[in-house]
C-alpha cells in the first residue's frame, strides 16, 4: 500500500477515527493490527517473516534482562543479531555475493554451482531490521530494560508510519511512548496533517515530475550528452531528496497526528558545509544508527589515526552496501569514506588555504566561502549520485563522459520529447518553493506552529498545497525510492 | 570565553572538563577554548569524538550516544544537554 494510493488514504482515515474512539488501553491492539495489515498489503507471507524475528528479539530481551552475566548476555544478543541479519542477508545480499562469486569462479573456469535464491525482498527489511537489532544491543549494553509487553514490542518493530522506510527510531525514545496516554490533540493534528500534505507535494510534484526526467536518460545514457545529462544528474539529487525526505515527513506527520513523535530524518543536507556535515543532516536515523553502534565500537579499537580512517571508510562501503546488493552501491559508499578522510587528512592545509584566500574578519569574503563550501559539497553528493543512480558499474563513465560532451543550451538540447519546457518551469519553480519553505523552518519553525496561525492562515497554506498537488502531482503511483532498501 | 557564573554547578563541571580534554586533545591553550565554538572549529573529527564521548562516560559513569556532539556541537550546548538529561533521568 503506498503512501500515496487511495487505498493508504482510506486506511488511514479508518485507523484514525477508530485510534481516538478506542480506549487507550486496547490502542496498542488497533495500531498493531493495522500496522501488520499494512505490511500484508504488500505480501501476506512476509508477516510471519516480521513476526519471526520480533519473537526472537523479543525473547533475547528477555532473557538478557535476566541476567548481569555479560556472556550469558551476549550469548542472546548474538542469538538476535544472527536472526535480523541472517533474514537481511539471506533475503538482499545472498543473490549478490553468490554471483560475484560465480562471476569470480567462472573468470578461473572452477565449477560454481550455487542456484540462485528467487524471492523478492521484504519491503522495509533493511529499515526494522535495524530498528530491532538497535533494541537488542540497547538491552545488551544496559541503556534500555527489556520491554516485557509483547504487544508493544510487536508494535515497535512495526508500527506502520515508519515501517517500510523509517525513520529507524531507537528503542529508548519509541517505546515509552507506547505507553504513555494520547489525547486527542486539535494541535498536533493539524500541523502533522500539514507535514504530511508537505510530503505528499515532494513526492508527487517534485520527486515523481523530476524522475521522469531522470529515469529517461539513466536507463539509456549513451543516447544523452550535455545539458541532458547535466540536468538529469541535479534532478536526481533533488528527486531522491525530495523523495524520501517526503516520505519521511509523510511518516513523521502520521505519527504526529496520532500523538506519536519521530525523529527528524533530515535537516536540509544540501545546505552543508562540508562532506561530515551533509551526513548529519543527510538520513540521520541511519547514520546516527550506524556510528552508535558499528563506527563508535570499531573507532574505540584504533589506536593510529591510519586506523581510524580505515574504519570510517570501512563504515561507509557498509552504508553504501545496504543501500543496495550491487557494486554501484559498494563504490558509492567506498567514494564517500573516501571523500571523508581526504577531508580530514587535508583540513589542516584547507584551513590555512582559507585564511589566506578568504580572510574571515572581512564579511563578504567569509560569505563567499561559505557559499563555495555549499557548492562544493553539492557538487561531491551529484558524484556520488550518478554512482548511487547508474543502472551498472558500465553506465557510470558513460554518464561522466557524457556530461561534458556537446553542451549546448538550445531547446532540443534540454528539453525531452516527455518533458517540455513547461515540465522544467514546474519542476524548477516547485525546487525554489522546497529551498524558500526550508529557509523559512530554519529560522522559525513553520511546521511545528502552524496550527497557532490564524485560521484564515491555516486555510489557505493547506489549500494551496492541496492545490498544487491536484493540478502539479504525478498520479502514476511510483513506489518511494527507499522501498528498494 | 564565555561566562559561565550563572549555569548550573554541574553544567560548569562538564563545560570545565570538556575544554580540558579538548585542549589537551587538540594541543590547544586553555584559555583560548570558547565553549560557544563548535568541536569542529577546533579541529575535532569523528575519531576524536569517539575518544571524547567515551572517556566522558567514564567520567559521567552511565553511557551516552556516540553521535551526541552532532546534536549538542559545542562544549557549552553539550554540557547544558548533559545537566539537563540527568535531572530528568
């Protein structure tokens, strides 16, 4: 059931009115039950996938909380991380090793003959997955007590707002809330309704109108160049943004209206500074998940700094890795723990580079740099995401290559036969809407006081939205990218 | 610096240990440690933080998230975090 279907839309409007007329004591019941009819609208059979794992998680608490014994301990924790990442792995990653290795086999001429496993991959594996086993170690490590209420540690694994792409929220922050009594709150309601309608416009006007663009040149990219190829590479940056950012605000609004709080995914990652700061704006329940509990233990262990670059960049090829079970994925992650060491290794040059070349006492000079920083790392995350978007390792230097041959700035030249000059003015002005309402929440926070305006106010923003995703959206139902992972 | 007189006794402690460690680990004066300027300003990389959270909770004695000085990114904001969170815990 996607996001943006009827049938969501319905859903939706049933749990709500049933959540607030529900004792809240049998809540928890309702938005189990929802939440595990949402994930059978995709596949019945993958419930009992999500079922299995909770109960193995769930008990792995359990016993863990019985004891002070860290290798009693461990023993379940290790008993939890083999059942997430054994069905991760078995469902994403077996099929992509196993023909790596067939590959490598076949290039000497051994004998390889491990038959491929045909099964389509869980929508939302990677996300509670994750979201589990960050439970398990929070258990282990004594940061959280073991939730003995199995209904609403079902429910945690699979709350529905988040379940198929996040935010991969921690078990001390979601948890509690389960328990705690929600009143209906007028308030919250509306500004999470407001959330929710902000996503649906990057989804459906900007990400959807941009990927048709998009799509059209990465699926035959020989038969691009120039401005073609230019544009196709910064809309992607901005689809994949305002995709998945959408569905996080989707999410996050949902939650909201039904008085529950999610953390923030992003935080305007292409205002960064520098490559660090776009990956704390940048997906931040996933990189915040994979530093508290791969980085952090690993960068412990390095006693040189040649150590600790190794494990940064060891961090992010896993980053890359389970975005996708292909090499485009690996060397994306590889590029950007690349990327984050040559920072680092080059700041103490790059800071006196900077005093010299743009002297910070002088204002318009501090800006300036300060603009150039933004540009440059736009311009690090565009190269990553033509090895993120390429369809295979083989299309990436053709992309490259293309970029820069025959630029011309001609109608024929930017334009598609499926996307006219109009489709860019739309989809340009919907880009300048996104960076002036994200300006705007910087400096006060729109989404969060909306339901404070005047209600003239509230009427009009909500009905404008509305508006601009009737007549602007795309309406061909395209899944949310982040489903794939 | 800034003046910290009117914060906390504890938020003073954690900001005092906090621009010790930082001068010690970045070979920086002591008094030239401005709690209002970021770990990144003086030239704290993932590693660091790492090493910086970890022997804070030795200090604090109860764990802390390795990805705390993304949310708090200066010893003043940090320190005021950690004061905070205690008195609700």
């Amino acid at each position: 059931m996607l996001f943006t279907s009827l049938d969501f839309l319905a859903f939706l409007s049933i749990v709500l009115a049933l959540y607030f007329s529900t004792p809240q004591r049998f809540r928890w019941i309702l938005l189990l039950v929802a939440s595990y009819y949402f994930y059978a609208c995709w596949k019945v059979e993958y419930v009992f996938l999500l079922a299995g794992t909770t109960l193995v998680d769930y008990f792995a608490g359990l016993q863990m909380g019985k004891t002070e014994e860290k290798s009693k301990r461990k023993k379940y924790l290790l008993m939890s991380v083999f059942a997430n990442l054994g069905v991760l792995f078995a469902f994403k990653y077996f099929n992509f090793f196993n023909d790596s290795l067939r590959a490598a086999f076949n290039a000497f001429n051994i004998f390889y003959d491990v038959p491929v496993f045909h099964v389509l991959m869980p929508v939302g594996l990677s996300f509670y997955t994750f979201q589990a086993l960050g439970y398990s170690i929070d258990v282990y490590r004594g940061k959280k007590s073991p939730e003995k209420h199995l209904g609403i540690f079902a429910l945690y694994a699979s709350f529905f707002p988040q379940l198929a792409a996040g935010p991969i929220e921690r078990s001390t922050r979601l948890l509690p809330q389960f328990h705690l009594e929600h009143r209906f709150d007028w308030e919250e309601f509306k500004n999470g309704f407001l959330l929710v309608l902000w996503g649906f416009f990057k989804k459906m006007v900007i990400a959807d109108r941009l990927a048709i663009y998009v799509n059209a040149v990465y699926n035959h990219p020989a038969d691009y160049h120039g401005m073609h190829v230019i544009l196709a590479v910064i809309f992607f940056a901005f689809q994949i943004y305002c995709d998945f950012s959408g569905y996080t605000d989707i999410a996050i609004g949902i939650a909201q209206m039904l008085g529950y709080k999610l953390m923030d995914n992003f935080k305007r990652p292409f205002a960064s500074h520098t490559v660090r700061e776009f990956w704390q704006r940048w997906h931040i329940s996933l990189t915040k998940w994979i530093m508290d509990y791969l980085y952090y233990p690993l960068a412990l262990k390095a006693t040189k700094k040649w150590q600790g670059y190794l494990v940064t960049f060891f961090v992010f090829v896993i980053i890359g890795l389970w975005h996708g079970a292909a090499w485009n994925f690996v060397l994306f992650g590889a590029f950007v723990g690349f990327a984050l060491v040559f920072a680092d290794i080059t700041r103490p040059d790059r800071k006196k580079m900077t005093e010299v070349l743009f002297p910070q006492r002088f204002g318009i000079l501090r800006r300036l740099h300060k603009t150039l920083q933004v540009a440059i790392v736009f311009s690090v995350f565009m190269f990553a995401s033509v090895l993120f978007r390429s369809n295979s390792i083989s299309d990436i230097p053709v992309i490259l290559q293309n970029m820069f041959r025959q630029v011309s700035f001609s109608t024929d030249a930017i334009a598609l036969p499926n996307f006219s000059l109009y489709e860019l003015a739309i989809a340009g002005l919907a880009i300048l809407m996104l960076e002036a309402v994200q300006w705007l929440q910087q400096r006060r926070p729109v989404f969060q006081s909306f339901a404070q305006r005047p209600l003239w106010a509230q009427y009009a923003v909500s009905h404008a939205l509305l508006f601009a995703i009737l007549m602007f959206g795309e309406f061909n139902l395209k899944p949310f990218i982040y489903f794939q992972f | 610096m800034t003046s910290i007189d009117q914060k906390s006794p504890a938020a003073k402690d954690i900001e005092n240990w906090l621009a010790a460690y930082v001068a010690k680990a970045m070979k920086i004066d002591l008094s030239e440690i401005d709690t209002r300027k970021t770990f990144e300003h003086y030239g704290m990389g993932s590693l660091e933080a790492v090493s910086l959270i970890s022997e804070l909770e030795d200090w604090l004695g109860r764990p802390l998230d390795a990805t705390l000085m993304w949310d708090y990114p200066a010893i003043e904001s940090l320190a005021q975090y950690l004061t905070t969170a205690a008195r609700v815990n």
